[in-house]
C-alpha cells in the first residue's frame, strides 16, 4: 500500500486547466458558486477573462456553456455532481448532448464525498443518467495522476463528456505520469488469473489494496481500471472475464445501471462467468464519512476481501 496522498484531484485538474487556458484563450471555465469548493480558485485569480461566476443556477450554467462552445469557445463547467447530474439533466440532454455541442461537465464532490449531508448531497444516480445519454462521455479518474491526464485529453477533445470527481484526496493508484491513457481504454492495474476486480473512481484503489490482500490467502486478483464508462470498453472486460471466470464491479454508485450493469451487459453472451456486483444499495444510505461509508456498506478494501473469498468459495 502506499503512501497516502494529500492533493485531491480537483486540485489537480485546476492545474492543468490553468496550463491549457494559457495556452488556448479559448478555453472558459464556468462556476455555478462553486470556484472554491472545485478548487478554481487560482484559475480565477491567473485568469479572470477566462472565469465566467453564474452564481447558483446550475440550469443556466449548462446552457450559457453550450452557447458558449457553439460560439467556438471550449466551456469547462464545474458544479456539484448532486446538483448538475439532476437539476440540469434535461439542459445537459438538449442543450449539449442533442446539439452535440463540446462542453465539459463536471461534477464535483461526486459519490458520496458530500456523506454527512446525506442523500441531497449524494450523486449516487448520475452514472446511470448520462451514460443513457447519447453523445456524451461518462468519465471518472481514479487518481491525481490520471485527473491530469485525462483533463489533458478532454483539453484537446471536441466531445461533449460528463467527469465526476471527487471532493478529498484519494490514495495514488499510479506511480506516475509514464503510462499510456486513452479515453475508451480500461487499464489493467495488477494482473491476475483467479479472479477480476472490476472498478472506477475512488473504488479503483480498495479494489487495488484488496488484490494485494488478497495474495495473502493464495488468490491473485486482477484489478481492472474502467475510467470511461462511456465510451466503455467491451474487449478488456471480456479478456479479463474468460480468463478469470469470477467478476466483481466495485462502483461508487447505485447497484442500478452503473459499472456493474455495464459489465454485466459486456459479457451477457458469455457462458461461465460468475458476476457480483459491489454498490450502494436502493435505500436512503446513513449518515457519515466517505470511508466510513465505504466501509458500512463493504466497498472498503477490507470488506472486498472478505466478499472475494466468499465469491471464490461459493
């Protein structure tokens, strides 16, 4: 396991935006109230021509963004995932995706980052809602390192795309910038033959320190690393499955129409597969810290261990 990181991943992603808008002056960032909590705070003070505040109207905020991208400008959008991934879907649905205009949304906070505020502040359904939105990217960086190559990639991309993030630091997954990141393109994280643990987001490094766990009882695990869930990739999660037999998703959503269904629709026409799928369950969540969260409700890496054993010896 390594050692625990401090710099979130919104931090991150300011610097890179800030590297970006100097370069393209092209590049906006668009705030509903929110430049501190999305940590734009130094965007906004290098940039200030390049920062548009539109004050609590996260409707509004998504379509100001797609008539700025249809003037040619390039709109970041950042907002609460709680706030944005609800009250703006149908300006997200329309005003974007349908005119397939090139902003991106992202949603900051996501999960259960905001756990003590409860199910208002939880975004726990917005995996399931953009995904089924045609012509938008559904996108979750596991750590720092991939929030800086993946803002890079979305800085050059012409593709509407919905990123989650979220609100504190989480431990690295990668020990670097040296590896190859494609938007579309799962990562195979740790390889392994008995059993595949499928995850995104904050869930990419229990599901990490659980295969290590793992390794302990004889089980080598393979941890696969779905960052896009849209656009997803089919082909890494059916080599992993044939070879493993044994899947588990680990998602920081709802246990509806998430990662786990996505995979489960993935492999619907293979044969000998087994499947289970690790999430929030249907219900108002208690109250509490995100790990404290993870843990209560057996996302935590310890908690995967114990459900891959059962899983294995079932």
């Amino acid at each position: 396991m390594m050692e625990k990181n401090r710099i979130a991943n919104r931090q991150v992603m300011c610097e890179v935006l800030v590297e970006e808008a100097k370069k393209n002056p092209n590049l906006t960032v668009l705030t509903s109230d929110s430049r501190g909590s999305a940590s734009l705070v130094e965007f906004a003070n290098q940039l200030p021509e390049q920062l548009i505040e539109v004050g609590i109207a996260e409707q509004n905020i998504v379509s100001i963004a797609a008539g700025l991208a249809h003037m040619g400008k390039r709109p970041f959008v950042a907002s609460p995932a709680c706030f944005l991934s609800m009250r703006s879907i149908e300006q997200i649905k329309v005003d974007v995706a349908y005119s397939n205009k090139n902003v991106k949304l992202i949603g900051i906070s996501g999960g259960v980052s905001y756990g003590a505020l409860g199910m208002s502040h939880h975004s726990l359904q917005d995996i399931a809602v953009t995904r089924a939105i045609p012509n938008l990217q559904v996108l979750i960086p596991a750590d720092r390192f991939e929030t800086i190559k993946m803002f890079q990639a979305l800085a050059k991309s012409d593709e509407p795309a919905y990123i989650r993030l979220g609100r504190n630091p989480v431990a690295d997954c990668y020990m670097g910038l040296d590896y190859d990141f494609q938007i579309g393109r799962a990562v195979t994280m740790i390889e392994g033959t008995d059993l595949t643990l499928i995850a995104t987001g904050e869930t990419v490094r229990q599901a990490m320190d659980a295969a290590l766990l793992l390794k302990e009882s004889n089980i080598n695990a393979e941890v696969l690393n779905v960052h896009s869930l849209k656009p997803f990739d089919v082909d890494a999660v059916k080599r992993s499955a044939r070879k493993t037999k044994r899947v588990i998703t680990v998602e920081e959503h709802s246990i509806y129409n998430g990662l786990g269904a996505a995979v489960l629709q993935a492999l619907s026409g293979e044969e000998g597969i087994k499947q289970k799928n690790v999430a929030f369950p249907d219900e108002v969540l208690v109250t509490g810290t995100s790990e404290e969260l993870f843990h209560h409700y057996g996302l935590d890496s310890g908690s995967l261990v114990q459900t891959s054993l059962s899983f294995i010896g079932g």
